[in-house]
C-alpha cells in the first residue's frame, strides 16, 4: 500500500484507530479523522512515532459540509483518495418497547446517513481520478458494519436495523460504482475488545439484571472460537479489502467475528 491515499472516519479509538495503526504500517498515507479531535490527534501522533506519515483532523460525518471541508483538504493535498474507511458508528441499549425516536435518529443519523454522506462525498472525486498505480481500480471503499447486520440482536434493535440498512447502502453502491472501477465493501465485527463495547456490557447489565462479568462470559460463549474480538482482528481483514488480492471483490461483507454469527 506504499504511496496510497487512505481516510479513516471514526479513527480516535478501537477498530478506527487499529485500521489507520495498520494501513499506515503497510505504508499507506493515513488521514485519521473522528468526531473527537483530541482522541484524532493521539492517534495521528502516534502513527508519526512509529515512522509512519498520517495527518488528524476532526470531522462529523452527519455533516456535508464538515465532509466537503476534509475532502478538499485531502484533494488538495495528495490530489486523490485511494482508499476510504467508512468506520465511524454509534450505539445505545435499550428494550424494543422502552426505544426512544430520539434513539433511533441518533444510530440511523450517524450509522447510515453517515456513511452515505462519507461514501458521497468521496466517491464523487474518487470517479474522476485515475486508476491506482499498476491496478485497474480507481479506489477502494470499505465500511464497517457489523455481526448485528446479519443477526438481529436484542436491546439493539435500532443498532441491528441500522446495520442492516449499511449493508443494503454498501451493496447497491458497488453496483452502481463498478463501471467506475470503485470497489466497496464491508466486514461485519462481532464482540470486539474496545471502549464502545466497555459501554454496552455495563448497559447490558444494567438491562438483564445480571453483572459486567456474567455478560461478557455469555458473549464468550456466543463465540466458537472462544475469545473476544481485537481491534486488530478486524484491521487485518480490511487491510486484505485495500490490498491487491482483493481487487476483484465489491458488494461483499466478510463476517469477522470468530463464527459468533452462526453460533
């Protein structure tokens, strides 16, 4: 990935920040933006220390002109997007009879209007670009989605139904952006170590009456292969999507999750 342009949204912290860690590992030139300009800011510090090049900046995906104000910046930069990590996601808990509109706006708000936003705004540049150097692709998307995209999950029903929106959107773009050599696709998470899910096993617990520990030895036991999910689990699998080997992949979404989904 050496020479390639790569934006991440959501990057501040968990899969976000693994993804931007690893694509800049591979030599990619990150740009490392969240919501939480601060949190940005380490991890694009933290990239610098390890010799690679990213640069943070702040940015809310429900917002056209916050994403028009990076994407000139990243065009008039480097003069090309090569690949775009449609990451950034929210979640609450609460039962399908207690769920508030207020809820519900909040998770289609971000985690598909979003990502419709993100996946616009960048496309619209990324189809009058030429390809990428020895590859007959014009760029790569890939958008985080998730396990709750594939099976309904209880106190999540706005979560699980915004997922499985993010995955209709991935699909029919990558109809309808092939002709223009632009791939996207998507890897859906399942019980991943981060700070978000720190969040939902309290909310959880306070939900079920049960304890922190009970829930997240329920989610183990959810998991074949025994254990719970790394931030860097995931940034593996889209390092593949961004690579060569994936190039002739589109409107996929790779379950990533130790075999949870079919558990």
């Amino acid at each position: 990935m050496s020479g390639l342009e790569a934006l991440i949204t959501g990057a501040a912290s968990g899969i976000g920040r693994a993804i931007a860690r690893r694509l800049a590992r591979e030599g990619a030139r990150v740009w490392v933006t969240d919501l939480n300009a601060e949190g940005a800011g380490r991890v694009g510090a933290e990239i610098a220390a390890s010799g690679g090049d990213a640069t943070a900046r702040a940015l809310d995906v429900t917002s056209r002109s916050d994403l028009e104000r990076v994407a000139e910046e990243v065009y008039a930069a480097g003069g090309r997007l090569d690949l775009l990590l449609v990451n950034a996601g929210v979640s609450t808990m609460n039962p399908f009879l207690d769920l508030t509109e207020e809820e519900w706006d909040q998770n289609f708000g971000v985690n598909v209007r979003g990502a419709f936003l993100t996946m616009q705004t960048f496309a619209r540049r990324m189809v009058g670009q030429e390809p990428m150097s020895g590859r007959e692709l014009r760029g790569k998307i890939v958008l985080t989605a998730s396990m709750a995209a594939r099976r309904a999950a209880p106190l999540l029903v706005h979560y699980s139904a915004s997922k499985f929106a993010a995955l209709g959107l991935m699909q029919a773009a990558a109809r309808e952006l092939a002709p223009h050599r632009i791939t996207v696709n998507a890897v859906n998470p399942g019980y991943v170590r981060t700070e978000m899910q720190d969040r939902e096993v309290a909310w959880e617990a306070r939900l079920r009456g049960a304890t922190p520990d009970e829930v997240v030895r329920d989610y183990l036991k959810d998991t074949p292969l025994g254990r719970l999910e790394t931030p860097e689990d995931v940034a593996g699998v889209v390092a593949f999507l961004c690579g060569p080997d994936a190039d002739f992949m589109t409107g996929e979404a790779i379950e990533v999750n130790g075999g949870a989904w079919i558990a």
